[in-house]
C-alpha cells in the first residue's frame, strides 16, 4: 500500500509500506495518524510514520531514511528507503563480555527465548532456554578443555555435565535445568510440578555459577604467574 508522507520541510510524496501489522502480523491496511521528520545531516532525514492497527488496537512507527539533493540551489527527495528496526533484546540478567565472548550463540538463543516467553510463546521459549544451555555448557567445556573440543561437541549434555562439571553446584544447576529442559521438548513431562519458570531459575543459578568460574580462572592466571625479580 501506499501513503502519502512530508519526507522534507518542503515535500510530500508517497511511500509504500506493507499493509500488515507490526505488532499482530494481521493485513488490516493500517490507518496512518502522524508522520515526523528529523535532518540529520545536508541531505539526509529520518522520517518515522506512526500507524494504528484496527484489529489489535495498537500503534506501531515505520522508520525512513530519506536522501536528498541540492539542484540550483532547491532541495529534492533523490531516495527514500524503509528501515528494517530490530531493536535488540535486554537480557532479564547480567550476561558478562566473558561469556559472551566463549558462548556468542548461546547468549543469542537466550535472548530470542526470552523474547518468545514475553510474547507468551511459552511452548517455544521452554525449547530455546534447552539450546541455549546446551551451547553455554558445552561452549563452557570446551574453553576449560579445549583438547576435547571435537570430543565434547558430539556428546550427549548430559554426558558432558556428568564428565566435565565437578564443582557440585555448577553439576546441580546444569542437570536440574536439563531435566527441566528435556520436559520442554517431549511429549511426555517427567517433572510436571516444575514448568517454564523453575527452567529459567535454574539456567540463571548456572549462569551466575560460570561467571564465578570464569572470574576464579582469571583471578588464578593473575595469581600463578611467574614472581618477577
């Protein structure tokens, strides 16, 4: 569909935007209430187009880029491009560089879960903490054993957990949150007085226990580094 915006202080011209809804995904022809326009530099602005959906009854913005070019002194629209806005996700827990940088996809994976759980997607969400744990256990072993890598990356979780993970706690949290994890992805739930809720806490008891590990394993290189003269 097409709507007809003020890209510039001095233009109006029509843009096309799709006819379905940010926010429900429903074709519903969006009604446009406003439209606003920020320069940026000479010659480029950020138009955004509020629009209000019929059937979820909510608003949503459209983001523009919107080129221009001087011509004997008069400014004209050269180009108007539709920004594709994906604002990222903040995690419901501090989730440190270190991590991050041994575990990049399981960070990911928590995040895209964390936001299907806050859609109510509750049944995709259970799946998506299961991977994500098994990318931080095993992404987590293989920093530690680095020699097992292609070893560990075959294994079962639990096999990892149980072969690799001596501190009790860190073993009590990983198991406890694949046993949970595992319900998540069956048919059949084996635990059915624990559910989405008791995943999360024990992937985040996991979490806070690595990042201990990860901060002693530094601490330790700190300490047993050759004694200078």
């Amino acid at each position: 569909m097409y709507v007809e915006v003020q890209p510039t202080e001095y233009f109006k011209q029509s843009v096309e935007v799709k006819d379905t809804c940010k926010i429900c995904n429903n074709i519903t022809s969006p009604i446009v209430i406003h439209n606003t326009t920020k320069k940026t530099d000479n010659n480029h602005y950020h138009l955004a187009l509020m629009r209000f959906c019929s059937q979820c009854k909510h608003y949503f913005i459209d983001e523009f880029n919107v080129e221009t070019m001087s011509v004997f002194g008069r400014e004209s629209i050269e180009n108007i491009t539709l920004q594709d806005v994906k604002p990222e996700l903040p995690s419901d827990i501090p989730i440190s560089d270190n991590l991050a940088a041994i575990s990049p996809i399981g960070k990911e994976i928590y995040l895209q879960s964390l936001k299907a759980e806050q859609e109510k997607l509750d049944h995709i969400a259970g799946i998506g903490f299961r991977k994500a744990l098994e990318f931080f256990v095993k992404d987590f072993v293989i920093a530690t054993n680095p020699k097992d890598k292609s070893k560990v990356e075959k294994m079962l979780l639990k096999q990892v957990i149980d072969k690799y993970i001596k501190d009790d706690t860190l073993q009590t949290f990983a198991t406890a949150s694949t046993f949970i994890g595992n319900d998540e992805t069956h048919y059949v739930r084996k635990h059915s007085d624990k559910d989405l809720q008791d995943l999360r806490r024990y992937l985040h008891g996991f979490l806070h226990f690595i990042e201990m590990q990860l901060n002693f394993l530094d601490a330790q290189e700190l300490v047993n580094r050759p004694k200078k003269s």
